[in-house]
C-alpha cells in the first residue's frame, strides 16, 4: 500500500492522539511509514499513559504534549516544530469534544458553558491552530480537520456536535478562501462512524455503527486506516487543485435516502 504514495520530502504536524484507534494515531503512523517527517501531539498528562506506549509504533515520530484550548501550549508546539521541521508541509487536526452532560442530551438543554467548550476545542483550536501556523506553512502546504456526517444532517444521540461540527465545516471553507493565494489548501475528512476514543462517549454508538454499516453501499467495516489513506492523499502532491471540500469516508453511507 505505501508504494501507491510516497510523502517523502513531506513533513508536518498531526494533533489529537488520544489511543491507538484515534484518526490521529492512524494519520501519524500511514504517515510516518511512508516517509513524511512527524510531531503528532496528545492533548494532557492523562492521556500519555495512553499515547508515549505508542513510540515503539511511530519510530521517528515526535510526540508532543499540547492542549489545543491553551494558547502558551500550541505556540510552545510552533517553537518545537519550527525547530524540528522548519517550514511544513501538512497540518492534520483531528480533535473533538464536549462535556458528556451536553453530549448525552438534547441540544434544547444544551448549557452556554457546554457549547462554549464544544466549539472551542472541536472548532476554534483549528482557526486558533493555523493562525499560530500560518507563517510557517510552506507553499502548497494542506490542512485537514476531521467532521461528520452530523454536520449537515439531524443524527440520533449526536447533539450538540451537530452544529458545532457545521462550524468546523464552514470554517473549512473560509480557511481554503483566505490561504488561497498562498496556494494553501485547506479541506475536511468526514468520517462515518469508527470506534475511536471521542466517538465513544456519543450514547447508543454500537448501533449507529451498525446503521451505517447496513445502510451503507459497500457495507463493510470502517477502519481508522481506511480515513488515514484518505489524509494521505489531501496532504500529497496528488490533491493539489482540492481545497474546501468535504470528502466523505464512510463507505457511501451519505448518498442514501
């Protein structure tokens, strides 16, 4: 598979390794195997019980602890990857939240703190993210986010990260329009469902995995990797008239009625 495309040459920065299943992990592993240069980040000290066991994985790869609602941490992260890497190629922000309270109920009953929260880290840490970034981006550099089907459609038991996720999604575009004429590209990864440490807390998950499984065109399983080749691709050379789109990996769950 990594003969398809080589990232050699490549190098950047993958934030939001929570485990081994996270988006981020598989981003910063397909990556890293396929010659880019990498810092990934995780977000505290708690979660690095979870993610330095994964060194023996990323051989080569720089893992950095950053939280992405502190400002002092991600220009702390820009001073690492300026001196590490230099001018980058490729940005993966793959980072959502929202306290389980708001999470679990309906959107109505949502609390201001709640939502504040949810948008802060799902969204604004991205604008917030290329905006620390932005003079260290090389030419043709690509930033992806990850989103969700639930940004543009009413999904049982997603709540409050519908909107905050059509945030992301419109933001997507607005960044695309302003890192233009930089020849900056700028996309989003909608993912269906996959069992990673985020998507866990979203009550009744098992099921929706498994209505997307079933309503899907290909009905197959939907891996970590399948979104990671997907990444690959926006941060390659291959995609370089892509910008402010939304590709949708979730075996065509999205086109049915």
């Amino acid at each position: 598979m990594h003969s398809m495309m080589d990232l050699s040459g490549k190098q950047g920065v993958v934030v939001g390794i929570a485990n081994e299943h996270s988006l981020a992990y598989a981003c910063a592993k397909l990556f890293n195997d396929s010659g880019a240069k990498v810092i990934a980040t995780y977000a505290n000290e708690s979660a690095a019980r979870f993610v330095l066991p994964l060194q023996s994985t990323l051989e080569g790869v720089s893992l950095v602890c950053c939280d992405l609602s502190d400002e002092s941490s991600i220009s702390r992260l820009l001073a690492i990857a300026e001196s590490h890497l230099g001018p980058i190629d490729f940005i993966v922000h793959s980072i959502a939240f929202a306290p389980m309270a708001d999470l679990h109920g309906r959107l109505i009953d949502c609390s201001q703190a709640g939502f504040q929260e949810a948008i802060e880290v799902s969204c604004f840490s991205l604008v917030r993210l290329v905006s620390k970034f932005e003079n260290i981006l090389n030419a043709q550099a690509s930033v992806v986010t990850m989103s969700y089907l639930g940004s543009q459609r009413a999904i049982q038991n997603y709540n409050v990260m519908g909107p905050i996720k059509s945030a992301l999604d419109s933001s997507v575009r607005y960044l695309a329009m302003e890192l233009g004429d930089k020849g900056c590209r700028v996309n989003a990864i909608s993912a269906g469902p996959i069992k990673t440490r985020a998507a866990s807390g979203l009550k009744n998950f098992e099921q929706l995995i498994e209505k997307s499984h079933a309503g899907s065109p290909l009905q197959r399983d939907l891996s970590s990797e399948d979104v990671a080749k997907t990444a690959m691709y926006l941060v390659s050379d291959l995609s370089q008239a892509v910008t402010g789109s939304t590709i949708y990996v979730d075996n065509g769950y999205h086109v049915m009625g």
